[in-house]
C-alpha cells in the first residue's frame, strides 16, 4: 500500500478556525511538552515591579491583561523555577515556558508524607503523582501500575475499575509490547493519569486510557541500565534485560535488548452441563504446563533540531516460542450415571516467527500550532501445532493433529495538530490504517474442518475537540469523531459478498470541569464503539477437544457504548461514578452441535443491551516512614439472558476493595504492599467468585542509588479463579488454578542513564492491539 500523507494534511486543515491571539498570552508545559497544571505566573517591568499574578489553567495556558510586562517568573511544586523575557518571543500571544523537574525532589525520590497528594484532578482524568511519593520505590512500571487507585492486573495487562481493560500510552506513545513497562523504572515516572471516559483524540474503541509520563533525568552521554531477575513459582523462570543509551546535544540513540523465559503450571475443573432431554454432564480435570521463551530487541533514534522541533522513531524486532503440554480426563454423565472416561494427553507448540514493528514521527510547533506526525508499520506471523492422543473406555480412541496459521500486516499514519489562542485550545486531527490478516487452519484428523479465509480492513477517521478556560476556574470542551470503515471477508481466496461490511459513525463527546478551592469535579459524556477482535471474526472451526470446538462469528457487529461520569477529588479523597449503556454487546457464548455425540461449540454473538452503573471512592494518606492508599468500589449491571429459553437475569452487583501502601524500617528497607478483593457478582454473562490477592515488596538501594534490589513475594494467597458462564442451553463452572504464588529477586544497575526524548504518539493503535 502506498502511503499518502498529504491527504491527512488537506483533512487537517478543515478543521483550522480563525482564531486571534492576546497581547500575553501563552503556556507552561514540562519537559515533555505536557502542560503543568497550577503554576504560579508573576509578571515583572524592566524595574522588576510587578505588574500582574496569575496560575496557569489545568491545560497550563495563562494569560495577562496588563501592559508593560517585560518579564515573567515560572513556578510549580517539583519544578525549578525560570524567568523569561517576553521581548525573546517572536510571537507574545504564544509564550512556551518549559519548567525542568526540580533535581533534589524527583531524582532522589524523597518521600514527604503529605505535602504532595497522591492523586488530583486534571480536567476529566485522575492524575497520579509518582514522583516524591512511595509510587517511585515500587521497581518497575508494571509493578508500580498495580498500586494506582482504581486499576487492577498484572503483566502489562491492566483494567479500569468499571470500564474494562485500559490502553497504555507513554509519553504520549502507544504502549504496543508489555515489556516496554519493565524497562521503565517507577522512579523514572512523574505521574499516571487514569482516563476512565476517553474523548475523541482516541480511537472509539478505547473503553480506559492510563497515561504514564516520565521525568527527564540529569546528564549526557553513555548511559548503561542492565537487570537480572529470577522467578521461583512451582518452576524456575529467569529474565535479563540490558539498556545502552547514548546522548548528545540533541541526538538521543538507544538500544534495548530482552530476554526472559516464562514456566507456567496450570491445573483446572471445568463441569460443563448440557440442557437436553439427556441430563449430559461433562466433568473435565486438566493438568497443564506452558512454556515461553521471549526475545526483544529495540532501536530508538530521536533527535531534537530545535526546542520547537524534533523527529525519531524506532524498530521493534520480536520472538517468540511456546510449548504447551497437557493431560486431562473427561467423565460423562448421563442422567448423573457415568457412561465412558476419555483421556487425553498432548502437545502444542507455537511460534512466532521475527515480528517486525517501526514508527516514524515528527513534533513541531510553527506559531501557536502544535503538529504531531506519526506513521506506523507492523508485520507478524505465528503457526501453532497441536497433536491430540485420546483414549475412550466406551468409544474409539482417536489422534488428532492440526495447524493453525495466521499471519497480518498493517500501516498507519496519524496526524495532529493543536491551535491555541488565549485560554481556548482547538484539536483537530485524522488518521488512517489499513490491515490485512490470513487465517487459515487445516486438520488432518477431520479436513471437513479445515478452512481457509481472509480479513481485509481500511479505516479513515477524522476528529476535533474545543476546550476553554473561564475565569481560571471551569475548562469546557466538545468534541467529535468521524470512522469511516470497510470490512472485506474472503474465504478460501473468494470475496463473500453478504459477509462484508461498511460503517460510518460519529462519537460525540463532552466535558466541564471546575476547581473550587480544594475541590475538583468533573461532568463528562462520551460514545465509543467496540469492534470483534480478528480472531473472534475467524470462521474457522478450530480442535480443542472430543467435546467442545471453537470458532469466530463473522457476523459479529461492533457494539456501541455510551457513558456519563462524574469525578471529584478533595485531597487527598477521590469519588468516580459512571453510567453507561452498551449496546449489542459482544459475550461467549457455548451451543450444541451435536447432541447425539455431546459436542459443543465456543464462538461470539452480540446480546441484549447491558446497562452498567459504577462507583469508586478511595483516599491516600502519609506521613514520616509510611504511606497508605485504599479504595472501594461497586459495580452493578442490568442483564438478561436467555437460559433454557427463558430470559434470566444476571445482575449481582460486585464490591471491591484495593488498598497500598509501604513502611521504612531500619536499614534504609522499605516493605511495600498490595491487597485487591472483590466479591462474587456478575459480569456479562459470566458469575464470578471472589479472589484475593496480596503481594509484598522488600526494597533497598546501595551505592549511591546504583545498584537497587526488589525482593518480591507475588499472589501469596494462591487462590483459584472460580467462575460460572452462562449460555442458553450449556451452563459452565470453571475452576483454575494458576500456581502463580511466587518469589522473584531482581537486581538493577544503573549508570549515567538519561530517559528517551522519542515523541512519537503512534497511529493505527487499536489495528496493532487487534492484530
């Protein structure tokens, strides 16, 4: 495909209004370009008397009314103070004033009780403060994210309490590979921002955004950052990672290489009970061990031309090999009589071979317009073998082999640009992916099953977003977003005409925010959409066992989502509370083919509408030598189902419970903590049970803060993941257990390290989370 940026170009520039500037007028932005909210703004005379005072916007804008302002003096918490000159600025009603993080509060990572509140109110996110709080000690982004209030997971995989699994962006950047959160120490991190009702600059699948930006350390040079870990879980799983990173003037090249080996023991107890006149209940024990080594290799190279101009990219390469090996016995009742044991013993292997991803940016300002220029490139392929040994005592025993390969491919380009004028800010942008995905399977057991098909896709969306200040106090903005989507399905190299699909939407957006005092709020309203996943739209019907196959519904139509949430913050206190309704959503769903032979099919279909209310209130508190964060929260949805073809309600509400917090005790060691619960109650169509989980931290630095070492105790409770899902004809209770109890020791050596100045937002980022 041939790529066209000057199209986007002529589709920016519609959205460019007519807009004049103020006599003073300007921003304060960080050293990433974000802006800093709160700063306090001193205008001086040549005599330096001061004229006027002022603190910047929650975007960082200010704005001066006076005459005479010759300067102006810059400060905010966790930042150096800076004086300009106003007579420096070509353009006076486009003043940047970038702060640098004040050296003794952020590098040294002192913790100062309550001085700096944990969380706060940024417009209509929840901003996290990391810097100068227990957050820095916590090891690893990845480790650290686990503690933000509201968000829960684990290995890169992280949910929004009530809104589902969130998209991770760092420094404005597309989090695409998870490992990108172990690279990045948590005392690298200024703040997160959890935005649960993202606006139009996001793509319209996006349910929740976590924001991570980092601090820019001191120092140039050869930088050199190299850690070991080791993990004790049932099995033995090591990791090494080595960061080189060179810096000079505005040349910013580093390399990162990664390798780590993942050994995982699985045991689950799956009943299955099949609703016909036969009473069929299939009880499977399954036994399984997984396998995983992985490769990573990163290039970076960014340079900044000018303080108003930069450009870079990167280039991932990838690797990755599994072995799953399993055993597992299915007993068959029949009107609770047993009727045969099949065994069933195997292998499947999967690979990946070298996947390649790169992006290409540029980020300038030319007068008061901010352009932010992405391109993306990514390609991937994997194969999975898997071989079936099953023995019957009442049927025939049979070997199933089969191989699934898939392989896809996508480029993108995304284009931004920013206008501000006094205290408004217009955002306008466009962006467009085309992607390209082959499945095919073939059995060589039964190759009535094998198929063969094609997923083709071209998206071209096109968004704006207005935001005023008013009075230093309230901030308003609307948005929309325009997606123009083609869906085109092959199978066996044949256009399907009736399988194809054309979509064009708009997802309007909208917020007010306002400070009072020490109390923040916010009242927004969004409309997303949730399009199927390429392997939920796969028509092939793929092996898992004698009883039960899996197979993609090509019909599956996107899922609309529409949300009003309300968030308040008063130090060091926070409430959320959000309303949504999602329409024809996307479940499991489990059906007999074959009643004869009790087999069952695993695919999607769109349900009924769910409509889902939540709310989460927590609070942090600190003081010498001991930090505490807790928050609870219920969800609650309205949801029917058919069961036996009678519609059933599925409707228990869920409490959660989350807390941190850490402890310094002698000999400079800090004990960390987490603990997360949740009751039992519904989600979709699927009852799940409570799981606690608790994890503990032991950490210490030596030699000047050079070498730093974790010593973690993950998942002490061990407990199983038991769930219940709900089909109309087939009931499921599944008990696994994951044997992730574990103990790791990581050691981390850091010289000299200076942070990546790589700007690149990305494009195409839901089509590489699809692919």
């Amino acid at each position: 495909m041939k790529l066209r940026p000057l199209p986007l170009l002529s589709i920016i520039l519609l959205f460019i209004p007519f807009v004049s500037v103020a006599a003073i007028s300007g921003r304060v932005v960080d050293e990433n370009g974000s802006p800093v909210s709160f700063a306090q703004l001193v205008a001086f005379d040549n005599d330096s008397t001061t004229i006027e005072n002022t603190n910047s916007t929650t975007d960082g804008n200010f704005r001066f009314s006076k005459h005479g302002i010759r300067f102006i003096n810059a400060s905010a918490f966790g930042f150096e103070q800076k004086t300009v000159s106003v007579t420096e600025y070509r353009d006076p009603a486009n003043i940047i004033i970038s702060l640098s993080p004040s050296v003794n509060k952020l590098n040294e990572v002192t913790v100062t009780g309550n001085k700096k509140p944990l969380t706060r109110l940024d417009g209509d996110a929840l901003a996290v403060n990391v810097a100068g709080t227990y957050l820095a000690k916590s090891g690893t982004a990845n480790m650290m994210l686990a503690k933000i209030p509201t968000v829960s997971g684990r290995d890169g995989v992280f949910e929004v309490f009530g809104r589902g699994r969130a998209v991770i962006y760092i420094n404005g950047r597309r989090m695409m590979n998870a490992s990108d959160l172990d690279r990045i120490q948590a005392s690298e991190i200024k703040d997160v921002k959890v935005i649960s009702n993202p606006g139009p600059k996001y793509s319209s699948s996006t349910r929740a955004v976590i924001e991570i930006r980092t601090t820019k350390p001191q120092g140039e040079g050869l930088g050199v950052n190299a850690s070991v870990g080791a993990k004790m879980a049932y099995y033995f799983s090591p990791s090494a990672q080595l960061n080189l990173t060179y810096r000079s003037g505005g040349l910013d090249i580093g390399l990162t290489g990664m390798t780590w080996k993942d050994r995982l023991r699985l045991s689950s107890d799956n009943v299955q009970e099949l609703h016909t006149p036969k009473e069929v209940t299939l009880d499977l024990d399954q036994s399984v061990k997984n396998v995983q080594t992985n490769n990573l290799t990163t290039l970076r190279l960014n340079y900044q031309i000018s303080p108003r101009h930069s450009l870079g990219g990167y280039y991932n390469l990838s690797w990755k090999k599994e072995a799953i090996d399993f055993n597992n016995m299915t007993k068959i009742f029949q009107e609770s009589v047993i009727t045969d044991i099949v065994r069933n013993h195997g292998r499947e292997t999967n690979s990946t071979r070298p996947a390649h991803s790169a992006n290409a940016y540029y980020n300038g300002q030319i007068g008061n317009v901010a352009i932010d220029y992405n391109i993306d490139y990514l390609n991937s392929s994997r194969n999975s073998r898997a071989r079936h040994e099953e023995t019957a005592e009442q049927s025939a025993d049979r070997i199933v082999e089969s191989l699934y390969e898939t392989s896809s491919s996508m480029w993108a380009q995304k284009l931004v640009a920013t206008f501000r004028a006094g205290k408004s800010r217009t955002e306008a942008g466009a962006e467009y992916t085309d992607s390209r995905i082959h499945m095919k399977y073939d059995n060589y057991y039964d190759p009535g099953l094998s198929d063969n098909n094609k997923i083709k896709e071209n998206n071209i969306a096109a968004f704006g977003k207005y935001t005023v200040a008013i009075a230093n106090r309230f901030e308003i903005s609307a948005g929309l977003r325009y997606e123009h989507v083609n869906y085109r399905y092959f199978l066996n190299g044949v256009r399907v005409d009736d399988r194809n699909r054309t979509y064009d939407d708009l997802f309007p957006s909208a917020s007010l925010s306002g400070k009072f005092g020490k109390l923040g709020t916010s009242l927004s309203f969004s409309s997303s959409m949730s399009r199927p996943s390429y392997g939920s739209l796969d028509g092939n019907i793929r092996y898992v066992n004698r009883f039960l196959y899996m197979k993609g519904n090509p019909e599956l139509k996107p899922s609309r989502t529409n949300t009003l949430q309300f968030m308040a913050n008063f130090s060091p206190a926070f409430l959320r509370a959000s309303f949504s309704v999602n329409h024809d959503p996307i479940i499991d769903e489990t059906s007999i083919i074959d009643p004869d032979n009790d087999i069952c099919l695993l695919s999607y279909v769109n349900s009924r509408d769910i409509k889902m209310f939540d709310v989460t209130a927590g609070a942090s508190f600190g003081g010498s030598g001991w930090n505490l964060s807790a928050s609870a929260g219920l969800e609650k949805q309205w949801f029917k189902i058919l069961r036996n073809d009678v519609p059933t309600s599925l409707g228990k509400p869920r409490i959660s419970f989350k807390c941190s917090g850490s402890v310094k005790i002698p000999a400079d060691i800090w004990i960390m903590g987490d603990f997360s619960v949740s009751s039992a109650g519904h989600s979709g169509n699927v009852y799940i049970r409570p799981r606690p989980v608790l994890n503990l931290t032991l950490y210490r630095t030596f030699f000047k803060r050079q070498l730093t070492v974790w010593v973690t105790g993950s998942d002490l409770f061990n407990a199983s993941s038991r769930a219940i899902f709900y089909s109309n004809h087939v009931t499921t209770n599944t008990i696994n257990k994951f044997n992730k109890r574990g103990c790791t020791i990581t050691l981390r050596y850091n010289l000299n390290v200076p942070k990546s100045r790589y700007k690149g937002k990305g494009a195409g980022n839901r089509e590489k989370s699809r692919l």
